[in-house]
C-alpha cells in the first residue's frame, strides 16, 4: 500500500473516532460544538488544501472563520 494512501486512509479513520462527518457539499470534515444550552453553535472543520496540507479551521455556521491553522504535521 503507497504510504501517502495509508496516511489517508488513518486520517479519515482517525477524524471519524473523533465524531467527525464528512460534509460532501463543502468536501471537509466537521463536527459540531454547541454551548449556553444549545444556543450558540461552532464548528470545527478539518479540511484538505489543493497542495494536499490539513488546516483545521473553527467557524461560525454561517461561515466565519474566526481560527485556522495547518495541522499535518500532528496528523501523521
């Protein structure tokens, strides 16, 4: 098996133990944070880049992005 493959394969398997979903409309991985009883919402995506580099971003669910940074290398 080509190591990258492999990397792959133990990532996704890896995010989904963790109780992430992958989005396939958006094409990343997310789970969702809740607080104050459920009223305010966050979201932690976890999300490929075109050069093949893992950032993991925390956002509002209308899209603010309000955190990002590269995780690969504590991925692998």
């Amino acid at each position: 098996m080509d190591d990258a493959f492999a990397r792959e394969v133990t990532l996704r398997t890896l995010l989904r133990s963790k109780g992430y979903e992958f989005d396939q409309n958006n094409q990343w991985w997310v789970r969702e944070w809740t607080t104050n009883d459920g009223r305010e919402q966050v979201l932690e995506v976890c999300v490929k880049t075109e050069d093949g580099e893992w950032n993991k971003l925390m956002m509002t669910p209308d899209g603010f992005v309000f955190s990002a940074e590269a995780i690969t290398n504590e991925i692998g």
